[in-house]
C-alpha cells in the first residue's frame, strides 16, 4: 500500500473536500479520487461518503484512521533516518496568519538552502486549532500565540516575540473626535490572542457601537485602513510596511498588553533533526 495515498486520504479527511485536499497536496482533484479509489479497492469498503462539494468519512474510515496515521507519520520519520544528517522527508508546520509573512518565508527560505530533501507543508490556521493538531501528531511544529495554559512535558515551548498590542485608527481621520466616534472593530475575544485584550476593550468601547468582531488581524487593519472603524490588535513585525493608513499608537491604559508567540514542537518528534533546524531558523 502506497503511503502517499494514505495521506491523500487523511487530507480529504482533515479539510473536508476532495478539492481542499488536492490544493494542499498539490495535485489535482481527479488524482486525490483516484487515490481513494485504490484505497476503497484495496481495504474492500467505502472509505468517503461524497457529495457535490464535500467528503465525510465513513465509519470503516474512522475505525482505520488513527493505523493510517501511525503508517504515514512512521513512513515520513523513517525516511529522515535514510540520510546520516537526518535533514529528509516530510515536515508539517502550522503557522497564524501573521506569522505567515513575519516568519515562514525565511524558514522557506533556509530550508531549500540547508535541507532541500525535506519536503516542508504549511498549514495556515488558529492557535488553537494548531496546537489540537499538534497534539493529535498531524503537525510537527506551531508557530503560534502561547497557549493560555501549562502544556504537557511533552510539547516544548519557545518564545519567538512579544507583539504589543495598538490602537488603531484611520490616517485619513487625524482629528480625534472623529476617531474616537468610529465604531469599534473587535479582534474575536473568543480566540487565545483576542482574549487578552478582551478586559481593556470592555472599558474602552462604553457606547461606541461595534461593527464586528473577527479573527484575522490583517482584514481587521484592512477595514481600519479603509476607514470602516478603529480597533486595538497586536502590533506583528509586517504591521508598519503592509498598512501605511493606519495611525498606531500605544493603549491609553497603565496596563501592558502584548501577545506573546512562541514555536511549539513535540520533546518525542521522530524528526530532530529538522525540529534543530527551524529553531536555528527562527531563533537566529
């Protein structure tokens, strides 16, 4: 059984779709089908149940799902053992939406100078979800805000920024009570970054109306910008080149809000050499 199509198989799975999974693999829809379609062939059963824009598994596929996970994630260590350096095979990392620019292009970068065998997928997300699929052995590293919690032994921890969060406005509005009338564009305090802000938004926003509340800070700036509001999010290190009409300036509070990111791996990775690698990446 080809390994590659179980990973076929656990894509569709994790992203819902034939058409999802293709886009990150790579590949074309009628190739992902295909894959599956030797799979079904070969474990005699129906593994998706498909409609026109969705695949769920069946419950012969979740009884077999966490043995193709073993097979896949043993077939992607092993192949790191093949080279004396270990510097080969696949490597899974999530990163926020944020740390997509300020972080992953030079990890990009360095990876295909340093070890162009390894096979390196990013899978964008939340925090939260990043470090569920961490934990559950589908990522080999986050990039992400710290957890507002103790993690177990088994996840290393390390600080990679402190991002203070900023008020932000309009340029196109410099008198401030225009500013201050503007409705509020809340960064989802449901979320392990929007949580920490949550109290100073409760004091500030009184009876300024609130637009929306969301999770990505790019669209919040992108709204700010567009002059549809104000909002308080955490200043990431593409903030000040990716925005030029926003204004910025600290909170008007004695308070110190920042939003902490840190780079989570797994202490038992069957890939250390590659976990060396990105955190000599990052942390360089």
């Amino acid at each position: 059984m080809d390994t590659r199509f179980l990973e076929s198989l656990l894509a569709v799975v994790t992203t819902g779709s034939i058409a999802a999974a293709a886009r990150q693999q790579g590949l074309t829809a009628a190739a992902v089908s295909q894959r599956i379609r030797v799979l079904e062939t070969d474990l005699g059963c129906r593994l998706l149940t498909r409609s026109a824009q969705s695949a769920k598994p069946t419950q012969e596929c979740r009884n077999m799902l966490p043995a193709a996970q073993a097979l896949v994630r043993d077939a992607q260590r092993l192949s790191g053992h093949v080279t004396s350096d270990g510097l080969r095979g696949a490597y899974r990392l999530g990163a926020i939406s944020t740390a997509l620019l300020d972080f992953v292009p030079k990890v990009v970068l360095y990876f295909r100078e340093a070890a162009p065998e390894v096979r390196l997928t990013v899978r964008p997300g939340s925090s939260q979800a990043l470090y569920e699929s961490l934990a559950a052995d589908e990522l080999d590293a986050v990039i992400g805000v710290e957890p507002p919690f103790s993690v177990p032994k088994e996840i290393r921890k390390k600080a990679m920024a402190e991002e203070p969060f900023m008020h932000i406005t309009p340029r196109e509005l410099p008198i401030a009570p225009q500013q201050e009338e503007l409705p509020w564009i809340l960064y989802d305090r449901s979320t392990w970054g929007g949580r920490l802000i949550a109290s100073y938004l409760e004091t500030q926003i009184g009876e300024t109306p609130v637009l929306c509340e969301l999770d990505s800070l790019e669209t919040i700036a992108a709204m700010v910008e567009a002059g549809l509001g104000q909002a308080a999010v955490p200043k990431w290190a593409g903030m000040m080149t990716q925005y030029s009409g926003l204004t910025i300036v600290g909170l008007q509070t004695d308070q110190w809000f920042q939003r902490p990111i840190v780079l989570l791996q797994k202490s038992s990775s069957g890939v250390p050499s590659i976990d060396a690698l990105l955190q000599k990446t990052l942390l360089r």
